[in-house]
C-alpha cells in the first residue's frame, strides 16, 4: 500500500521532502528495537556495523528516492509497483559479478519479464516514444533495491543494528538533499502529506525493511523473494481500489509475464533443494 501513500502524499510535498520525513519516521519506529535485549547489546566490531549500516542505507536511499521520483511521474501505481519488482530478477543477474552462476531459467525469466515490461510500459500506437522518465527513474531504483538486497544478505551484523543503522544514514542523505535543493515543505503541505509520509515511513519503511532484514536471516531465498515480489500485484490491486487506477489489457498481459518471469526466476532447482533439505534437517 506504500505506493498508494506515496502518490498520495506528493499532491502536497516534494518527492525529497517526503522521502525525508519518510526516513525519519522509519528512523524513529526503529529506536524500540533497542529494548530488545539483542538491540541493548553493543556492535562487536563497530567497523563492520558502520560500513554495512552506510552501504545499505545509502543504496535504500537511492532506490527509494528514484522510486519516489518515478512515482510522480507514472501512470499508475500499479505500474509503478511491476517496474520496481524487477529487482527479482535483477539480484541474481548482478550477483553474476559476484562470483555466482545464475541458472539458466534466470535467463528466461528475465526475457519473461522484459516482455511483460514492454507490454505494460510501451503503448502501441506510440511506440518507444510512449516509454517515459517516471518509468526511467523506477527501474533505476530496481537496480538499486536489488544491489541492496545482496548486501542484507552477505552483511554479518546483529539486524537490529542493521535495520536502525540504515535507516539513520537514509534519513541523514535525505534532509541533506531536501535542504540542498530546497525542497523544504510549508508547514501547511506538511500537515496534508502527514498520514502518507507517517504511514510510509514506520510502515513500508521502519518495519518492512526490519522484516526483510529478520527475513533474509530465516527464510531460504526462493520462498522470501516470491513472497517480497508480491509487492506488485499488492500495489495494482490497491491502486485500482483506493486511487481507481485502471490498466489496459496488453498492460495486464504484461503485468502477468512479469509476475511468470518472477516466479520462473525463483524456482529453486534440484540442488538447492537437496541444500534447504539439508539445512531444514540439520535445524
């Protein structure tokens, strides 16, 4: 429902300004976490913290802030929602420069995807010219959530600290940029984007990310990122709902390729399940 509050909120603020005051609020929500016996206890090794904290943080604030850019400037929200599931596809993709072979089904899930991208994105009757800067700017923020989600993953500090961690550098960057650009809102606009930036920050921001931190832990990649890709259909069906957003239906062609191409690119093979097998029966 995020992309909702998020189209929402900038009829009133600036897409920095609400990204700011999102990451405060995510900020914010974090700090209970500190009563958690395990949020009491201090970082080991402070190095470690500090530099997946920033890496994090600093990729969150990147792919939120093209995001929250894209989103002004699409269509719908539901299409908003299917561009920026793309990071599915693209963690296994990028992940080839880390030394890891993607099987080949990541490779048909990926033309699945890029069909159903041009069905949703590319109107007919205009062709290429129909592709525009909002969709530019999602996918943008695609890549980066993907890069992001690599680094939960390889990062080996407590997720609490974790999770407050890049929070506060998302919220440092972001009032660093608003003020830069002076996209500094009037206490009235304030007032009307209130619920939207609350909502999107302690909500889809503070304990989403906190959940797909504590997630990433638990759950074997297949399954949590099949679950995590259903942002976009949550974001089409929310979308027609609360804002009446309505899709064509080559869009919704394309909407369901990629939802296939997210699927496909998930399905875990016969060695990885013999290794969940394993890891299941060794806990």
């Amino acid at each position: 429902m995020s992309f909702v509050a998020q189209k929402s909120g900038m009829r009133y603020v600036a897409p920095l300004a609400f990204n700011t005051f999102r990451f405060t609020f995510g900020f914010l929500s974090m700090i209970p976490l500190l009563i958690v016996r395990s949020g009491r206890t201090k970082p080991s090794d402070w190095k470690k913290t500090c530099g997946f904290s920033i890496a994090s943080g600093a990729l969150l604030f990147a792919a939120i802030t093209f995001e929250q850019l894209g989103v002004n400037l699409s269509a719908s929200v539901g299409r908003s929602g299917f561009i920026t599931a793309l990071y599915i596809i693209l963690v296994p993709l990028i992940g080839i420069f880390f030394g890891h072979r993607p099987h080949a089904r990541v490779f048909i899930a990926a033309l699945l995807s890029l069909a159903g991208l041009a069905l949703l994105t590319i109107d007919p009757a205009k062709g290429w010219s129909s592709l525009g800067m909002g969709d530019l700017l999602l996918f943008l923020g695609a890549i980066c959530f993907a890069v992001q989600m690599i680094v939960v993953d390889r990062s080996p500090i407590n997720p609490i600290h974790l999770s407050i961690g890049q929070m506060l550098v998302g919220a440092i960057l972001s009032w660093i940029a608003m003020v830069a650009l002076n996209d500094v809102p009037s206490w009235t606009a304030f007032t009307h984007a209130g619920w939207a930036m609350a909502y999107s920050g302690v909500i889809s921001t503070g304990i989403a990310y906190a959940l797909q931190i504590f997630g990433q832990r638990i759950i074997p990649p297949a399954p949590a990122s099949i679950l995590m890709s259903l942002e976009s259909l949550f974001s089409a069906i929310f979308g027609a709902l609360i804002l009446g957003d309505r899709m064509t239906v080559p869009a919704m062609i394309g909407c369901a390729f990629m939802l296939c191409g997210t699927i496909v690119s998930q399905i875990p093979g016969r060695t990885e399940k013999r290794k969940e097998e394993y890891v299941e029966h060794e806990q």
